[in-house]
C-alpha cells in the first residue's frame, strides 16, 4: 500500500520536475528596450517635452527602473516596465501631436477672424 501511495506521488512529481527542467528560461526583453528607447525618441522629436512633459518623463523614468530590474536579473518586471514606458510615450507623442494641430487650427481661426474684420472695414457703407 505504502509503494503505490509513494508511486502515485513520486512519479507525478518527477514529471512535474522534468517539465519545468526543459521549460524555456526568460531572456532579457531586449526588443522590448529598443522598442521603448525609440518611442521615447520618437515622442520628443514630436515635441513631447514642450506638450507632454509629464507623459514623457514617466516613459524615461520606467526605462530607468527598468534597467535597474534587469541588473536583478527580474526579466518579467523589466518587460512589464518597458511595455508601460512605450505607451506612456506613445500617449506623449499623440498628445503633442494634438497639441500642434490646436495650435494650428487657432492660429487659421485668428487669421480667418483678421481676413473678416479686413473685409467689414473695406466694404462700402
């Protein structure tokens, strides 16, 4: 009785071993590091800096802990952190973005507004 009750655990447990023996170990999120770096350059060259500063700076600063986590060999964290710094950039590109073209449209709605007080004035009474 006792051999089948250590059977029915040991192998069972043995196999459970060499599952997680052959399971595929995480590498390093290294895609994921050139992905975040190259939004973050992305979001300042669009000017982030000046629209989105606080978007911006959480995208470099989850980069950073990132690094940190991978120097702990913590490769789930870092990846997590990496993919959290590109969105947070990506969203700081979108808003400066949206930021220029507001800029832009207010600048048009000036202008159409001096070309209409330009033809009130020039009209004949």
């Amino acid at each position: 009785m006792n051999k089948r009750v250590f059977r029915g655990v040991l192998f069972p447990a043995l196999g459970l071993l060499a599952v997680t023996a052959c399971a595929p170990t995480m590498q390093p999120p290294t895609s994921e590091m050139a992905l975040a770096s190259s939004a973050v350059e992305r979001a300042s060259g669009a000017g982030a800096y000046e629209y989105a500063p606080l978007e911006l700076k959480l995208a470099r600063d989850k980069i950073e802990q990132s690094k940190a986590a991978l120097q702990a060999r913590d490769y789930t964290g870092a990846q997590r952190l990496l993919e959290q710094a590109e969105l947070d950039a990506k969203l700081a590109e979108s808003k400066a973005a949206t930021a220029k073209s507001q800029k832009a449209v207010d600048e048009l709605q000036k202008s159409i507004e001096v070309m209409r007080e330009e033809i009130r004035r020039s009209r004949p009474q």
